[in-house]
C-alpha cells in the first residue's frame, strides 16, 4: 500500500514538474515573442521619427532655399516657422520669432490686420504691399492650413514685386519718352506741310525756311528711330558680337574727320594720347566707333566757344582705359547718376537744341556693358566732363 502511495506521489510531483515545466516554457515563449513585437515596435517607431526627422529637415532645406520669404503660424497666430529670406526682409533674427505673436515680429499694420482676417475667417488672402521705411513691393499670398477638418494655422508667402515694379515705371516712362519724342518732330513737319498747302509753297521767301526746317524735323526723326533700334539690339541681346583686333588710333581718326565740321564750328580742339601705340583692343570695331562717337559728340555739343577734349587710352594688367574729357558746362553733382538713362536729359531745352536724341549715353553703357566693360562720369559744372571706359582683355 505504502508503495503503491508513493508511486502515486511521484507520478503526481512529476506530472506537476512536467506542467510546471510546461508552462514555463510557455511563458518564456510568449515573453521572447513580446520582446520580439516590442522591439520591432521600437525599430518602426525608431524609423518613423527618423523618416519624420527626415521629411522635417527636407521640407526646412526647401522653405530655406526658396527665393520668397515665408511664415507659418499656428491658430493662435504664433510663429512656429519662418525662413531666411523673411527675417531678412524684417530684419530680425530666426531665433526671436519662434513661438512670438506675429503682431510682434511685422510691426506693419497693414499686415497684421490682413493676417489676422485669415487667421480668423480661415480664408485664404492676397494682397499687395509696400513695406514700411522702404520702397520694397511684396505681393503677400496667404493660405489657411487643415489637417482633415481640423484648422492648424496659417501660411503667409511674401514674394518680392519690387524689381517688376521698377521695370513697369520704366517701361510706362519710356513710352511716355519716346511718345513725347516722336510727337515734337512729327508735329512741326505736320504744320509746317499744311502750311506750305495753304499756299505758302507759292511764297519764295518762306517755302525755303519752311522745307529747311521739316528737313530738320525729318533728320531728327531718323537719328531717333535709328538710335531706338540699336538700343533694342543691345538690350535683347540676340546680335553676336563680331570681335576682332581694333586699332584705336586709326577709330578716333575716322569719327575726328566725321565731326570735323562740328569741331571747327565751335573752334574746339581734339587731342588725342595713345600709349602704347599703335592701341590695340579686342572688340567690335563698329560698336566701339558708336559709343567714342556718340562721347566726342557730346563732348562738342557741350562744350564751350574755343574750348578743348582730350581723348586718352592707357593699358594695364587687367585691360585699357579710355578716357574722353571736355572743358564744356559740365553737370552737376545729383545728376550723375541719371547721365546714362534712356531720355534724360540735365538741360531739356538745350539738348533738343543741340540735335540729342537722348538715347547717345544711355548706348554707350549698353556698348561697354556688353563688352563686359565698365564707363563712369566724373563732372562738376561749368568744369568740364570726364568720361572713363574699362575694357577687359578678351
């Protein structure tokens, strides 16, 4: 009996070690399998703040590369993001604005009041603006952001117009120029024509004034539209420029025998410096000849009775440098920095007077330029004009 108990015993603390055992294992499996997900858990959630970290960077590198400045603010109308190109429009530091009210950061009424419309109708906006203490134009663009139905804030893009609208204003007051240029000319031959018709033709003593000055009138014409169309192909830049070895010496010999009649009228005399010499320039021959001819003309129709220009080119490391000087009535100090502009003229009056189109500096820049060259103006009035050309070599 005792021996059969004790095998019921054994059997019985064996079953339940076998079951213990059994269960342990089961556990072990079941804690190796939670490991396992947990840790593949961790990995994808590792991977996904990566991937986040990722996008976050990417989408940071974009808004930093853009050429437009651009703000992103929460509902709130905290700051949560703003690039580069907007703190330098603001002027302020990327650092400062990060979690401050936007009404802090613009400082422009104006905005303020347009971001917060948007903000507060969740609408997207635009609106076109002048900066204050600045002449800076910026067409704003702002757009609300969703996440699904939820309102997270807003986006604000502020790109620059101002360069646009500077060439608007001188697109508008060129037209106005050559409108104005046209109609000076056009309308003397016109009244002058119907006069002739109204019989003055009959009249010997007045039909040849009249015919003298539409003959004026006519050349004036041609000297514009001619001048208009070089300065087209200069700015489109669409004519190859045909380089070549330039002697310098042998181009101011020629434009002196052109303007010959011009100098000798006034009594003005043409000295002209070479060194070395012969002066050589790689260049286009006919366009160099332009721009020292429309210089030396200048320098004759501004000049005074028995005056004097002086014409030098001197050489370098770096290229030549040509310089044509006047005695004439100079210019004054706050109109040098207009001298080059197409139609404007110091004094209205006398540069229709003289013949000018006033298109001949404005050419000039354009020539230089384009041979990737610099002209300067150096003038005080009544003490002459100094024009400067810097060539390069090639």
């Amino acid at each position: 009996m005792k021996q059969q108990l004790g095998w019921v015993l054994f059997l019985a603390i064996t079953a339940a070690g076998a079951i213990a055992w059994a269960r342990l294992l089961f556990l072990r499996r079941k804690i190796w399998e939670m490991t396992r997900k947990t840790r593949e858990l961790s990995e994808r959630l590792e991977e996904r703040v990566r991937s986040h970290d990722q996008e976050k960077k990417q989408i940071l590198a974009i808004l930093e590369s853009m050429t437009e400045g651009v703000v992103v603010m929460d509902t709130a109308g905290r700051v949560t993001l703003l690039n580069s190109v907007l703190s330098g429009i603001l002027n302020v530091s990327k650092e400062e604005t990060v979690g401050r009210y936007f009404w802090e950061i613009f400082r422009d009424p104006e905005i303020n009041k347009t971001l917060q419309a948007a903000l507060k109708d969740q609408v997207a906006l635009k609106k076109e603006h002048t900066m204050l203490l600045s002449d800076s134009v910026y067409q704003i663009h702002i757009s609300p952001v969703f996440s699904g139905k939820k309102f997270l804030g807003i986006a604000a893009v502020f790109y620059d117009l101002t360069k646009i609208k500077e060439l608007e204003k001188a697109r508008s007051e060129f037209v106005a120029n050559v409108s104005h240029e046209l109609k000076t000319p056009l309308t003397s031959i016109i009244g002058f024509i119907e006069t002739l018709r109204e019989g003055a033709i009959e009249d010997p003593e007045h039909r040849g004034k009249f015919i003298q000055i539409i003959d004026e009138h006519s050349r004036k014409l041609s000297l514009l539209i001619e001048d208009l169309l070089l300065l087209s192909k200069l700015e489109s830049g669409k004519d190859r420029m045909k380089k070549e070895v330039v002697n310098l010496g042998k181009v101011l010999t020629k434009i002196s025998e052109l303007l010959k009649q011009n100098l000798e009228a006034k009594k003005i005399e043409l000295q002209v410096q070479l060194k070395p010499e012969p002066f050589l320039i790689y260049a286009d021959a006919l366009l160099v000849e332009q721009a020292l001819t429309n210089l030396l003309d200048n320098a004759i129709k501004y000049n005074k009775p028995h005056g004097r220009i002086w014409v030098s080119a001197s050489q370098n490391m770096h290229g030549a440098t040509l310089r044509v000087k006047d005695t004439g009535v100079g210019i004054p100090e706050q109109e040098l920095s207009r001298v080059f502009e197409r139609f404007y003229r110091v004094d209205k009056s006398r540069s229709r007077e003289s013949g000018g189109t006033g298109l001949g500096l404005s050419i000039v820049k354009h020539i230089i330029e384009k041979h990737a060259g610099i002209v300067e103006v150096n003038s005080a009035e009544n003490k002459g004009t100094t024009f400067t050309i810097l060539l390069p070599f090639g």
